[in-house]
C-alpha cells in the first residue's frame, strides 16, 4: 500500500515544499534559529520553549510534538496522504 500510493515519493516531494517555505518564514522571523528535516519529519527550532507555540498550534487543528533539548523544538506531523 506504501509503495502502490507513492507515499515515499510523496513525502519527498511535499517535504522539499514545507521546507522551503519553512526556511523562507525563517528568514523573517527572528524567534525561528533552524529549519530542519527529512521529507516531512520536520522540526522547527525555536529560541525560546516551544511549548506555547505548539499548544496553540494543535487549537488550530495541527499535529505537533515538542522535541529537543528544553522542548525548544517544534516537531510537525503531517499526513502523507
């Protein structure tokens, strides 16, 4: 099923997307420190805890775990599908 629906490929490509997107808001946004990942394993590092940030985040419906040393990592997991 992984492979019939191309979700590697998938992932690959939506994950260059998010990243660039990702990287270019980082440019702008002095909180953000580093844009990093893996098709769509991605983590946004933050200069302060992440925590306020990712429970607002999950209100506005995303799935987000905080990663990372003193939770300063906002972890993002988006559907492959």
């Amino acid at each position: 099923m992984i492979e019939a629906e191309q979700l590697p490929a998938r992932a690959g490509k939506l994950g260059t997307h998010l990243l660039g997107r990702l990287r270019a808001l980082a440019a702008q946004e002095p909180m953000i420190t580093a844009v990093r990942g893996e098709g769509l394993l991605v983590g946004i590092e933050l200069r302060e805890s992440a925590l306020g940030t990712i429970a607002r985040l999950r209100a506005a419906g995303f799935l987000t775990l905080p990663a990372g040393r003193d939770a300063r990592v906002v972890q993002l997991l988006p559907p492959l599908t």
